[in-house]
C-alpha cells in the first residue's frame, strides 16, 4: 500500500472515530422532552377559536388499565384516566374540540399493539399518543417489548404526533422496592426509551410510589391487585395533564 494510499485509510478510520464519538454524546446528551414545551404545536392548536380550528386527537394506547377495567370485569370508561384527561382538558381548552380516542385492549401486551398499530391506532390520525402497556409486557420480556415500543414511537413520529410513554401503575403482587423486579425493570426501560427518543414521559410507578411514601396504602389506590382505582387513575390523569 502506498502512502497515498495509507493516508486515505487512515483520514476513514479517524472520520469513523469522530462519527461514533459524536454519536455517543448525542447519546449520553439524550434526554426526555420538557413538558414546557414539547405539545406546544397541540396546545397551540386547541387554542385556536372557530371557524379556524380543528379537531385535536389524543389516543391512548395499551392495555386494561388504559381500556378502563377496574375490578375486572367491570368497566368504569368515566374514572379512568383517558376519561378524566378529557374532563380537565375540556374545561381549561374551552375553544377546542378534543377527541381522546382508546384503543387499549384488556389483556394486550404490546406485541398485539404494534402488529394493529397501522389499521387501528394511526388511521386516528392522533395528535398526541399515550402508549400504556408495561403491566402486560413483563409476560413477553424486555427485549420484545422494547422492539414493538420502538416501531411504535417511529412510527408516531413518522406521522407527525407527538409520542408520550407512560412507565406502569402497580402491581401489588410486585416487589416494589426491588429494582430487579420485572415492574420496575420494564419501568427503567421505559424512562431509556423517553430519552433516546426525547419523547414526552408519564412516570405512573414513580408517582404511585411518591404516593405511598407520603403514607398512603398502595390498597387504597388499587382496585384489584393490578388495576387502580378511581383515585390511582386520578394520580395518572394528573401526571398526564401536566404535559398539556
């Protein structure tokens, strides 16, 4: 090889050294989007008096929790979540036609949310996704989940909304204080994923747990062992709202 030759290789490999070094601190700069501004462009929008509005689409996708089953096989749509982000939502955006769309499915790990995410969640045309479905993903594992968590946040993105990921409400058969529990795994991998992909993050097990350290019983906010109550779907509701 000439030395022509060698300087070419070697200004590759230092230009591939300076790719994977950037990349790296794009990486390690990663971080979860600021609810201070990151609906704006949806907030912007519900503002926006008639005749020039639009309707602002909020789909919440993912499992009973998000579907409304309390203790099951009882429903109560009006005391979940999606529904009480409708209420508060409707009385602070009093100009906007807001649709807070579910297509949460009882029993439904993620693997069956992405495979429908085409034909049953964007044909909503969704403004804003909530993706719920860490309970249920702890029966497919980690690297399954993180896989159809990922095509879904692309592909929200490739369509232009705005991705809000929610880490689980609890489990009261889970070891809570364990970080190696499969709750709280799931949850840490959920908190990475806000970040790499710098998308909104509703953290419901962090909030569950800041709500019994201030001395309430995880019982008084559960229906059955993992579905919350009214009362644990108003913390998640709350938790939401502060994104709007």
């Amino acid at each position: 090889m000439n030395l022509y030759a060698k300087r070419r290789v070697a200004a590759g490999l230092m230009a591939a050294a300076t790719l994977l070094s950037s990349l790296a601190v794009l990486k390690a700069n990663a971080q979860i989007a600021s609810p201070t501004n990151y609906l704006a462009p949806v907030i912007a929008q519900m503002q926006v008096q008639w005749p020039k509005n639009r309707t602002v689409n909020i789909v919440c996708h993912g499992h009973s929790v998000p579907a409304g089953y309390f203790k099951t096989p009882a429903v109560d749509l009006l005391h979940a979540y999606p529904n009480l982000l409708r209420v508060a939502l409707a009385e602070k955006y009093t100009n906007a036609v807001i649709n807070v769309i579910v297509t949460a499915i009882g029993g439904e790990a993620s693997d069956k949310g992405a495979a429908r995410f085409d034909t049953d969640v964007l044909t909503h045309k969704p403004d804003v996704m909530l993706i719920d479905y860490a309970l249920n993903d702890r029966r497919i594992g980690l690297e399954c989940a993180r896989t159809n968590w990922i095509a879904m946040i692309e592909k929200t993105q490739a369509a232009g909304a705005r991705v809000i990921l929610l880490t689980p409400t609890p489990d009261q058969s889970a070891k809570l204080d364990d970080p190696n529990d499969p709750l709280n795994e799931h949850a840490e991998q959920i908190r990475k994923l806000a970040a790499e992909y710098q998308v909104g993050l509703v953290d419901s097990l962090a909030a569950f747990k800041a709500e019994v350290a201030r001395g309430t019983a995880l019982t008084n906010l559960m229906s059955q062992v993992n579905h919350p109550n009214s009362r644990g779907h108003e913390i998640v509701a709350a938790e939401v709202g502060k994104w709007f």
